[in-house]
C-alpha cells in the first residue's frame, strides 16, 4: 500500500492508537459512570464503533493484491465457463495446503520463531514488560490522585490526557526525525542496515525507566500533581519510541515471517497487560506506589541493556537465524 520508504509514517498511527487508545477509556467512561451509571461506558463505545463498522464494511476498498486477484480470475471463469486455467496465484499456492498447514503457520510459527530466535525473543518481552507496566496505570491512578490529589473519577479520568500528550509529542518528533533525517539519509546513501532503524529505540529505552522513577518519586501530596503526570508523559514517550522502531525493525529484517512476528508480538504484549491489570492492585497495596513503580522501573531497566545488544550485535544474530533476511 504504501513505498518502503514511508511505511514508518503509516506504522506511527498504529503505534499511537496503541498508547493513546487505551487511556480514552477512563477520560470518557470518569464523567459518564459518576454521572449515571457504569452501563454508561459501555454504551460509549457501541456509538462510536457503529458507524465506523458501517463505515468499514460499505467504503474500505480491498487492499490484498492476491485477494484482488482471486476476484480477477473467478469473474474470468464466469465470462469463460470451463476454462480452469484461469487461475489466480494464490489458489495455486494454497491447491496442497491442508488444515494442519494452516494451523501451523498462524499458531505454532509465532511461537517458534519466538523461541527460536533471540533477537525475536528479547523484543517479544521487553515490549510485553513495559506494555504491561502501561496497563498498570489504570490500577495506580485511582490509588494516587484521589487519595494524595483529591481527584473524583472524573478528574481521575482527566489524568490519563497524559499518555495522549506524550503518545503525539512522540509521534511528531518521530515524524520529523524521519522527515529531516531519516528518509533525506535514506535516498542519499540506500537502506542502511536494518539495526540503524533501531536508534530511537535506544533513546526510549532510556525514557522508560526515567519517566517511570519521576512518577513513581514524586507522586505524593506534597508535589503538585502535574509532575508525576510529566513522568507518565517521558514514560509514553519512551515506549513509542521503542514499539515504533520495533515494528518497522521486524518486517525489514523477517519479511517473511513479518504476519506471523506481528502476531506473536500482540499476543505476548496483550497476555502480559491482561495480567498486569490483575497483579498490579495487590502490587502496589502491599508496596505501595513509590516501591511498586520503582520495582517496575527497576526492571525496565534491563531493557536498556537489551535494546544496545539488538543494535550492536543484530546483524550477526540475524546472519545465524534462519527465519531472519540479512
């Protein structure tokens, strides 16, 4: 759909839906549920996805070239009955494809490749540990601003305006990192290795744990509480920073196996948040929430470690992988 070239700017939106999505949850549903009742935020959303399910359904053109194509041809063997040569690509590709292939390729590949490849394998976690850690937002601001704040659902709500901020300062400096550097260096002197796409990621690996340890430090009554918010908003930062690089690191380096490398990556991300939702209540009640945000940075901390690893020694992990492309 898109060149090469500018695909990042389309993988931005993604990214940004990702952090910034989530946190429109409590902002619309705080008022809404104080106001009647909790049926109130689920009725938010059925009036939003509606039309846009109409929407998707009546307008979104096909996209799939071997789809478009599968048309092609069974509209040409209805104009020339009985002439079975009339076949597209990819009925010939899936002719000895059997269930169990099937299966395979969207179940098992993700989690091969996953187990297989330690470059697949660090970036599966680390983007599930602070995916997870984001998650737990929404069980730490209801136990920090209405207690330390004095904040009411609503306000409490209102907090989460700080993952919108930081989710588009990030996309915007991404944005022109790509159009001032990125792109002008890649028409000059041709893709580079695909570990270069991989250097915001450092500079978000370093965000994480800083904006981590600001919230975590400073989220007390004494501190006005847009500080602690500025840390969620280095935090967002960060992440973006990093899932950004990611997603358009995995499909240069696996084209492959790219479907199956996305998939695997959002189940992982979304096994792990689903948890964090359940363990962080208890975490941060029995720690209370400067040590429990401090424990959580403390272990996206690795990350950093981890992130430099890809970007120095991704080449020669790729060269022995036999999923990866060098």
């Amino acid at each position: 759909m898109y060149s090469l070239l500018y695909v990042p700017y389309q993988l931005s939106w993604w990214v940004f839906a990702a952090w910034g999505g989530p946190a429109l949850g409590p902002l619309m549903a705080g008022f809404a549920v104080s106001a009647k009742n909790w049926h109130w935020s689920l009725w938010e959303i059925v009036w939003m996805t509606a039309p846009v399910l109409v929407l998707l359904l009546t307008l979104m053109p096909e996209t799939a070239a071997s789809n478009i194509l599968l048309r092609r041809a069974q509209r040409l063997r209805k104009l020339h009955p009985g002439n079975m040569r009339l076949r597209s690509q990819s009925e010939i590709d899936q002719e000895q494809l059997t269930a169990t292939t099937i299966l395979v390729n969207a179940l098992i590949k993700p989690v091969e490749i996953t187990l297989k490849d330690p470059a697949i394998l660090f970036v599966n976690t680390y983007t599930a540990l602070f995916y997870g850690i984001y998650y737990t937002f929404f069980e730490v601001f209801p136990l920090t601003f209405p207690s330390q704040y004095g904040f009411n659902l609503g306000e409490t709500g209102l907090a989460f305006l700080s993952c919108q901020i930081g989710a588009a300062i990030a996309m915007l400096t991404y944005f022109a990192y790509l159009h001032w550097y990125m792109i002008p260096d890649n028409l000059k002197n041709g893709l580079r290795a695909q570990e270069h796409r991989l250097v915001p990621a450092i500079l978000g690996s370093l965000l994480i744990p800083t904006g981590l340890f600001v919230y975590g430090w400073t989220a007390r009554e004494s501190i006005h509480w847009v500080v602690p918010l500025i840390g969620v908003v280095i935090f967002v930062i960060g992440t973006f920073f990093v899932l950004q690089s990611i997603f358009v690191y995995l499909p240069l380096s696996y084209p492959t196996y790219a479907a199956s490398l996305f998939a695997g990556n959002d189940l992982t991300r979304s096994s792990v948040a689903c948890g964090s939702v359940l363990f962080a209540r208890p975490l941060f009640i029995n720690l209370g929430v400067a040590k429990g945000v401090t424990l959580l940075a403390g272990l996206s901390v690795v990350g950093i470690f981890g992130t430099i690893a890809l970007y120095v020694y991704g080449a020669k992990l790729r060269s022995k992988s036999k999923f990866a492309q060098g």
